[in-house]
C-alpha cells in the first residue's frame, strides 16, 4: 500500500509558492520549490547529481498521484557549497519564522489535550486507581503488571531500601 501525503501552500515573500509535507521526521519541502527560491538554475533532476539528500514523497496532485522530491533542513543546508550560504540562511530563517510555529501551533495542541485527557481520574500514588485505570482501557491486569505497580508504588513513596555497596553483576542485560 501507498502512503500519500498531504502537503500545504505557503507564498515565500518573493512570489513563489513553497509546498510543505509534514512527515514525522520533520517537516520537508518540495526541491522544486526550494531551487525555485535559492537557486533557480538549478531543477529538480540535479538534484541527485549534486548529492544532496532527497526523499521522494507521494502525493495528490490535480487528481493524479505524483512522485516529488523533498529536501528537509539538513538537505537544505548541504547546498550551501552550491548556493551563497547568505541565501541558504536567509531561506531557512523566513521558513523557521513563518512556517514551523504553525505546526508546532498544531501539534502541542494535540498533545496538551491528549495528555489531560488520559491523566484525567487517576490518582497515581493510590494503587487501586493505578489498577483501575489499566482495567478500563481493557488491558488484562497479569502479575508482572501488579508488580510493576507495586515497585512503582515503592519509588514514590522511597521505600525501596538502596545498598552501600552493590556486587558485581556478570549479566549486564
């Protein structure tokens, strides 16, 4: 199966369009479009030639599914031996300031809400409600759990008793 990406338009201040995909590496930008900006000369199909380090993405482009080259920062970076590193800099400064605080808008968003909204009922130095939290979310509760729970329960509250001094272990996993 196919992963297609989805990709959003933003207008760099020189009139060109800039796609972004927002992969879970990072966020990664059309080659085509980033030597649009930085080094018109250079095209998409040189890229390889010149060595630096691409991905290719599939994506929904006018009904169709179309395969794109995707450079991400350090991608990026590597053409500053090809391209003024003033430029490079520059490019990277105008997507650091205008592009990467609406995804990081979006995704600390996700995760505030998320964790608030797993946390919520559970009172974590009670081990009836750490129990109960485990039932609920259909996890079958074995006696490896309940110990995990148990010496959980004992680092909180310091009651695990710590040695001077530790023998030697041979077996180190």
């Amino acid at each position: 199966m196919v992963e297609v990406w989805q990709f959003w338009e933003f207008e760099h201040f020189s009139n060109n369009i800039v796609r972004v995909i927002d992969a879970p590496s990072g966020l990664e930008l059309f080659a085509v479009d980033v030597f649009q900006i930085i080094a018109p000369a250079l095209n998409d199909g040189k890229v390889i030639l010149i060595d630096a380090k691409t991905n290719q993405r599939q994506v929904m482009m006018n009904q169709k599914i179309v395969v794109v080259n995707t450079l991400n920062a350090l991608g990026i970076h590597s053409l500053t031996g090809i391209v003024k590193a003033d430029v490079v800099r520059q490019f990277m400064q105008w997507v650091r300031s205008q592009i990467v605080p609406i995804f990081r808008k979006q995704t600390n968003l996700n995760i505030d809400t998320n964790i608030k909204h797993i946390t919520s009922g559970i009172i974590f130095p009670k081990r009836d409600s750490l129990i109960n939290y485990l039932y609920s979310k259909g996890q079958k509760i074995w006696e490896v759990e309940i110990e995990v729970i148990e010496l959980y329960l004992k680092l909180i509250y310091k009651k695990i008793p710590l040695a001077a001094n530790c023998p030697g272990t041979s077996n180190y996993q």
